[in-house]
C-alpha cells in the first residue's frame, strides 16, 4: 500500500487540465478582470490607482496588488478579491465576470451604488463567499442567488435592500452565515437549517422567523380593493388552480417517498440476502458479529441512531444484546476495490495509540463499507465546547488534559505510526471524548478512501478537504497534504479551547470583522491585544501564564508559512510542560519520534489518486 507519493508537476498539471472542464482558466482575462475594474469604479482615495500598476509584466505581477488574492502567488488567476473599507463608488462591477477562478468576493464598506445585478450567478458562478454589506445597494435581492450553490457566507447588510428575501436562499446547502440587517426587506423569511447564522435585524416588514412576528395578510381597507382584488383574482385563477394541484402532487410525492422510507434506511434494508456477511474484528474481545447484529445493534440504521455526519461518512450507534455499545459508520462511497479496501482496513486495524479511536472490525456488503469503532460516551469536542444552550462546561484542566492528549495522539501518527498518516481533516468534531474526558482522535486514515473530488477548484474551499476553518492557507496553492497542514488545523482546535470561539464566526469580534478566528487572533496580535482572546470563564490568578502561553503555542501552529510552524511532536512537548503539574503523563510515557525530522517531507495528493 502506498500511502504517500511526492508530487511532481505533472500532477499539478493534470489537475489543472481536468478543472478546466468546469471552468474557464487563462491569466488574460483575469489581468483584464482587474483592469476593467479600476476602470470602471471611483476611486477617490486611490486604493487601485497606486497598488493596481499593469505595467508590470511579470508573472504573477497582480498577486502582489492590494486586495487581490491569487491561487498560486506566481500565476495570474485571481482567488479571492477583498476590497473592502476603500471608498470605492460606482455600481457593482459586472467585469468581475473574467476573474473566472474567483470564489471569494467582498465590496463591504463601500459607497457602491445601483441593484445587484439580476444575473449575478453568471457573474461569480463559483463563489464561496459574497459581501456586499455597508453599501448603498438599492432594489431587490436577485432570486439567482439560490443558483450560487457554492456559497458558505451571504453577507447583505447596510444597504437599501427592498421587497422580500428569495425564499429559494433555503435550498442553499453549504451557507452557514447570512446577513441583511439594516435594511429595508420585507415579507416572509427563508427557511434556513439551524446551522445557518442569520440576522434579519432591523427589517421591519419581515415575518415568520426566530424572533420575527407571524406572516398574516392585511385585510381590505376599501370597497375599491375588494373589487380590484377580485379583478386580479379572476385574471389569476387558472394560475392558482394549477399552482393548488402542483402544491397537492409535490406533497403527495413527498409523503409517498416518505412513507417508502420512513426510517430513511432504505439502503440498509436493500442489503437483503447479505445479512449472513461476517464482520471483520480486530479485536478478540468483542464476540464473532454478522451483518445482521450490526442491523439489529443500529435499529437497521435508522435515522433516530445517527450520532454524528462528515465528508466521510454517517455514524450510527449500535447497542448490541449484551447491552455494549459500539459506533458503527458508514463510509460515503469509496474509489477503492474490494480487495484494495481489504488491505486499507488491515493497515488502519493494527493503529492502535491511547489517543487515537480504535477500529474494532469492518464490514462489506455489496457497495457498502461499515466500519466498527468503540463508543465514545463524551461525543466529541466540538459539541462539548458549543453546545446548543450556548453555555460549555469544561474547566481549564479538562481543556488542557484534552489538547495534550490529542496532541500525543496526532505527533503519533505524524512520527511514530507504521506508516506514518496525515490526517488531513482535523476539527474539533473528530476529536473524541470518552467517559473520562480522554481525547481520540477519529477518522484517521480515512480521507484517503473516499472517491476523487469533482473537478470544481471551489469544492476545495467548501471543506472537501477539512471543515471550513481549519483548513491550512497553502493547500488552496499547492493541492497537497502536509504534516505541516494539520498543524494548522491543530492550531485552530487549540484557539478554540482557549477562546470558546467557533473558527469561522467569532462571537466576541465586531460587527464590522468579517474573517474568522485565526484572522481574529492575528488582529488581536497585532493590535497587542491578544489577551482579550481568552475565554473569560477560563481567566483566574492561578492558571492565567498557563492561557496565555497555550494561546502563544496555538498561534504559533497557524503562522500562516508552513515552514514557520512547528512541528506536532514539538507542540505535544510544549503543550506537555504547561500541564506538568497535573500529571496528565509520565514519563514512560514520552514520545520519541522515529524519522530525525523526515515526517515533514511528507506529501500527499489531495485531489486525485494515480
């Protein structure tokens, strides 16, 4: 099995060439992007005038203006543009069209004028994240919008803004943040998830959302209305029979599909005949297991037994008769074959480390892969340190016992495992807890099965490859996995702990900052005011030097250089000196890394698989 590969340019190359299928790629136009830019809007105090020179020719030569983010700092394609808090005037400059790479776009702070354009999915079809808050945008809010699918963060805010929100924004899967307060809006709100952050505030019209008045029609104030209503009814009436039966059909629809698949375990109930199939264990402790105990233990996979979700795959919670209680995920569909899987899971069945969530056994069955894991009674981090009444409860020492542990866990894999495993997908929420708060880290080892990503460059920057905020800067240039890169995202696990903040939308931030927690903690930094980050409940006399040189540990893991960071044997040993005192470890306990520093040569393609 080879788990890690150099990447050489061809690669690159290859990647570039299939993308190009899906979008269209060529450093001209996005040079002509930018010039029909600064040619079009106002540019009173001179932001683009003095920064945005053409004449240089060199390449990559408009990476290096003010605002302008490219994909690779040597090549000329335009990744994000941030020209915010410029003064710029004018209306929403539809040349942004040629930047055909683009996936971040923010005008906020501005003096832009004019409607949004009503084709502006054409105009950005790739973007992730859209902000045109504290503007002068006037009109409607375009329905295409709903047609930006790639979209994580919606910002609207501070404009003259009219008429009701598109209701089709609900079906935007990937949008975590929106925001159109200060506005004039009216009219019933979308239907968001509740993973949506969203702030209607300041729309007096709105209706029929959390802290929102109930949508009820106006009653006719004149003969004259009623009469003109009927009019229009009459004129309308075909229409609205046909809209009444669509409404009945789709609902029927619905129902029947919902009635075929209640349990929404369909697939688990297809597996009819390969019920017999014997799951594969590891370990000899837990008793012989087919298919059909896997069924029984999970209520056959039903959805009131889903525990947790992810790119890679569903977890369910199985209790089997004797009363143990066991996980059991279900891999999103995987590029391997099945003998090449076989070899996988005998490689990922003999990682065993304290720190690191076992693979018990797994399980084939037609097309599907069941991996069986011991049940973590903590769930995972991420939810202990945000939970849904928005209170955490863990103390310092929990905290710090945690960081330490997973630390160990992760400089593990990255120096001591046979082979050695970049994780590549690190977040609070496969950082595992059992009944004593001991971390493991989940998931390892799994990237690395899942199929090929589409061929969309943005699908990078809509967490393919980590959960958004996590994800180490120079992967979007390099499309290769580093040990260096899960330092990073480490890094924003770290923050996490030691702030209580979420890494892409910080509580404690103004309302005027748009970027997430390691660009909050940067500010902070520079500012000289990185003591402010710390979580207030965390802050006593005794362990106040222990926060602060945790926080200077974590920052020192999202330096935004690679190079620069260090590495996870060294932040195990750094985050092990704080917690001295409280005996967390001894010393048999030390890590001693095995590869003299190789473990940073490693690589790993994160976008295709030869």
């Amino acid at each position: 099995m080879v788990l890690y590969s150099r990447i050489f340019s061809y690669h690159v190359v290859s990647f570039l060439l299939l993308v190009s299928c899906g979008m269209n790629y060529g450093t001209d136009t996005d040079i002509f992007c930018l010039k029909t830019i600064k040619d079009t809007l106002e540019d009173p105090n001179n932001y683009l005038k003095f920064s945005w020179d053409f004449n240089n020719k060199t390449e990559g030569f408009i990476c290096r203006f003010i605002g302008v983010e490219c994909w690779h700092p040597d090549e000329n394609k335009v990744l994000n543009l941030k020209l915010s808090n410029m003064g710029l005037k004018g209306q929403f400059p539809r040349a942004i069209q040629n930047c055909s790479s683009l996936t971040g776009l923010d005008l906020s702070i501005n003096k832009l004028s004019g409607t949004i354009p009503g084709d502006i999915s054409t105009l950005v079809p790739y973007v992730t994240s859209l902000d045109l808050s504290s503007n002068e945008f006037s009109g409607a809010i375009p329905v295409t919008l709903s047609n930006c699918t790639f979209l994580n963060s919606l910002r609207l805010d501070q404009n003259r803004l009219t008429g009701q929100i598109p209701l089709q924004f609900g079906i935007l899967s990937r949008l975590k943040t929106f925001s159109v307060s200060n506005n004039l809006l009216t009219g019933q709100v979308p239907s968001f998830s509740s993973a949506v952050s969203v702030n209607y505030a300041n729309n007096q019209g709105l209706c029929g959302g959390n802290g929102l008045g109930s949508c009820q029609a106006k009653n006719s104030k004149s003969n004259m209305a009623v009469i003109a209503g009927a009019a229009a009814g009459g004129v309308t009436l075909a229409a609205l029979g046909l809209a009444v039966g669509m409404f009945f059909f789709v609902r029927r629809v619905s129902f029947k599909k919902k009635e075929e698949d209640p349990e929404g375990n369909k697939w688990a109930r297809s597996l009819k005949g390969t019920k017999q199939i014997k799951v594969s264990m590891f370990e000899k402790s837990i008793s012989k297991m087919k298919l059909i105990d896997l069924m029984k233990a999970t209520n056959n996979f039903s959805n009131t037994n889903i525990i947790g979700s992810g790119r890679t795959g569903t977890v369910y919670k199985a209790v089997l008769g004797d009363g143990t209680t066991l996980m059991v995920k279900r891999l999103q569909e995987s590029q391997y074959t099945e003998k090449e899987f076989m070899s996988e899971m005998g490689t990922l069945g003999t990682v065993k480390h304290r720190n690191l969530v076992p693979l018990l056994g797994f399980c084939m069955a037609k097309k599907e892969r069941l991996l069986v894991y011991k049940n973590m009674p903590n769930g995972n981090l991420h939810d202990q340190l945000h939970p849904a009444d928005g209170v955490s409860t863990l103390d310092w020492t929990t905290r710090l016992k945690i960081a330490i542990g997973a630390a160990k866990g992760l400089a593990w894999l990255h120096h001591s495992c046979n082979p050695r495993i970049i994780h590549r997908n690190i977040s609070s929420k496969c950082i595992l807890l059992d009944a004593e708060f001991e971390p493991k880290i989940s998931d390892f080892g799994l990237a690395r099965l899942m199929n090929p990503i589409d061929t969309h460059l943005s699908t990078f920057v809509n967490g393919e490859f980590g959960d958004l905020g996590y994800v180490a800067p120079e992967y979007t240039r390099t499309l290769v996995a580093t040990p260096k890169g899960d330092v990073y995202s480490f890094g924003t696990v770290l923050l996490e702990l030691v702030t209580g903040e979420r890494p892409t939308n910080v509580a404690k931030a103004p309302e005027t900052f748009k970027g997430n927690l390691v660009e909050w903690i940067t500010e902070l930094t520079n500012n000289g005011k990185l003591h402010d980050a710390i979580d207030e409940s965390l802050v006593s006399k005794d362990v106040d030097s222990e926060l602060f040189q945790f926080l200077k540990i974590a920052c020192n893991c999202v330096l935004p250089t690679p190079k620069e960071r260090p590495t996870m044997f060294e932040v195990y040993q750094f985050l092990r000196a704080i917690g001295a005192r409280y005996n967390f470890t001894t010393d048999d306990e030390i890590l001693v890394p095995t590869d003299n520093g190789d473990a940073d040569n490693m690589e790993e393609l994160i976008v295709a698989r030869e």
